[in-house]
C-alpha cells in the first residue's frame, strides 16, 4: 500500500507499514504530472483519492488500467457554491469513479441529486480525529481557568458562511440577562475578521471577545481543554471536523443543525435537541446556551462516550475496509 501528497518539500518514509511519499507542490500541470507519475509507478489495484487530487486520480487511473477508483469527497456543495462550469466539470469526473464515498447523509445525497452519481454508486463513512495524542499547549495559548468566567469557544476559519456573528450577537444578549462573566474565543483567521471585529466594538465587547487567531493542532487541543462550552454555527458542513474533535476531549458542544456528523449519531441515545441549534436562530442558540451560563450543562463524560460510540478510529476503519473489500471482489 502507497500513499502519496502534494507538500512543501519531497520525502519518503514507512509509518505502520505504509509506504509515504511526497512530492513538492508546484503549479497545475506539475501537480498533475507527479500524481500520474505515482500511479503509473505503483500500479495499484485500487487508488482512493481526495480534495484536489480526485480528478487527476480518476483520469490517469482510467488512462493506466487501475482496476478501481475510488472518489472521497468531502465539500458540500452550499458551502462552496461553485459555478455551473465546476458542477459540470466535478459531475464528469466523479461519474468516472467505481465509488463516491461522502462523509455524511446530506453530502451523498448532493452527489446523487447536484452530480448525478447513481445511488448504488456511493457510500457513506464519518472521520475520525487523532486529537487526543497531541498534548494541550497551554503555556502557548495562556487561556485562563477561572470558575467565576464561563469561557465559550468558537473555533473554524473566520468566514461569512461560518457563522460566527451569531455567537457574538448570543453573548451580548447573554451579558444583558446574566450576572455571570462570559468570555468569547474565537480561535482562527479568515478574509471576515474585520467585520466581525467591528461588529464586536459596535456592541462594545471588546472585554469580552478574544481573537485568538490560527492554532497548531497542539494549541488546539489547550482551546478545547479551555472552554466550558464550544459552540459550532455553521449555516453548511458537510461534516464539520471541529465538531468530533472537542466531543473527543470531551468539551461539552452546541452544534449546528447543518454539520454532517450529525448523521452518524444514535439520537435515541443522544436526542440531537439536546447539543444542537438551527443556525439561523439567534434566540435557539441563547436557550441552548443558558443552561451553560447557570453550570448546567452536560459534562465531558456525555460527549466522550458519543465520540466512542459513533467516531471511534476502529469503527471508522472497518466502513473504510468494507469499501474497498467491496471493490476488490468486483471483478
């Protein structure tokens, strides 16, 4: 088994038996060359490929005899909004796959009804996240754990899709109602920083929102440790990675209805009433919010079992496994 990406620099190395090769990152027609140049060398049976390199894996697949290939696609398509060139273009690619797996229900769907991949053409298998061997980096991020502050995270690039204005707009009505000190972190960066920095000075909480800017995964894992409740309140996601990386450390969640990971959760066990909230709805998210506020929420050991139960690596691995085995015993 090989696996092969696009990076800063080239390199070549085993990790758990896998063979890791990478090439340097160039322009267009290079990054095309290096991956028809690692399919033609390995000759695999099978080529699984994402993000950027689907449509170049799927063609020289086809054009050098791969026996199956496999398309994992991960963007929704309200999220990215792409054009009708894009849609057209994605469409004849993706219908030269064996199989288009997704990452939730609602992004299988969009491959059937936006692309046209025929049904018994795609699967369904949820991430899982390594979150959990990286180490806080408290030192670095300096959050301080103080009883008398509830600290609310907000992690995810700083996009208008993402939604942040809601939870800045929920803590100022939050601070109206409540004696309780809030504090909001917002951690990452994006083209609407300034909107959104102007729209806290404009309701003047400025004390009370703290940009913390784009985090290492170490620093990460500190600002979920940190935070007494995270809220993720995307209007699209298809499956939303920061969503199972802070139920993994067990940082209690308020979800948007839109994430994808939702799929993958038995809501008789865990209602999704419970965590989650329509994204369009300023006075859902402050109810939700409110138990929090008052040191009633649900605690870590609620969301770590969710985690286990619905993300957990060996889970994952076997719906992975099943997918190929599946396309090894087409023939």
């Amino acid at each position: 088994m090989d696996n092969f990406y696009l990076k800063h620099e080239k390199a070549c190395f085993k990790q758990n038996g896998v063979t890791i090769y990478g090439e340097k990152r160039r322009d267009f027609i290079s990054n095309y060359h290096a991956i028809y140049k690692m399919i033609k060398q390995s000759q695999p049976d099978i080529v699984v490929s994402n993000f950027s390199y689907i449509n170049p894996a799927i063609l020289f697949g086809k054009l050098l005899g791969v026996k199956h290939n496999v398309a994992w696609f991960h963007s929704a398509y309200g999220h990215t909004k792409p054009n009708k060139l894009k849609v057209w273009n994605k469409t004849l690619y993706l219908n030269m796959a064996d199989v288009v797996v997704a990452n939730s229900a609602s992004l299988q769907k969009e491959m059937q009804s936006v692309y046209k991949v025929p049904e018994n053409n795609t699967r369904r298998v949820p991430f899982w996240t390594n979150i959990t061997k990286y180490s806080s980096d408290s030192n670095t991020l300096k959050i301080p754990k103080d009883q008398s502050v509830i600290n609310i995270g907000c992690p995810g690039r700083l996009l208008a899709d993402k939604n942040h204005a809601l939870v800045i707009e929920a803590v100022f009505q939050l601070k109206k109602n409540h004696t309780s000190r809030i504090r909001l972190y917002i951690a990452g960066n994006g083209v609407y920083r300034n909107q959104l920095e102007t729209l806290v000075r404009d309701l003047k909480l400025e004390q009370e929102v703290v940009f913390l800017g784009l985090l290492d995964v170490n620093s990460m894992a500190a600002f979920y440790e940190a935070m007494d409740v995270v809220v993720l309140p995307s209007f699209h996601e298809a499956f939303g990675l920061v969503f199972i990386e802070a139920i993994a450390l067990g940082t209690p969640v308020l979800v948007s209805k839109a994430f994808g990971a939702l799929d993958f959760i038995n809501d008789k066990k865990f209602p999704l009433e419970d965590f989650s909230f329509n994204p369009h709805s300023l006075h859902e998210l402050i109810n939700k919010l409110a138990p929090y506020i008052n040191h009633k929420g649900f605690k870590a050991d609620y969301f770590k079992t969710m985690y286990s139960e619905a993300f957990e690596k060996e889970i994952i691995y076997k719906r992975i496994k099943a997918v190929i085995l599946d396309q090894k015993t087409d023939t």
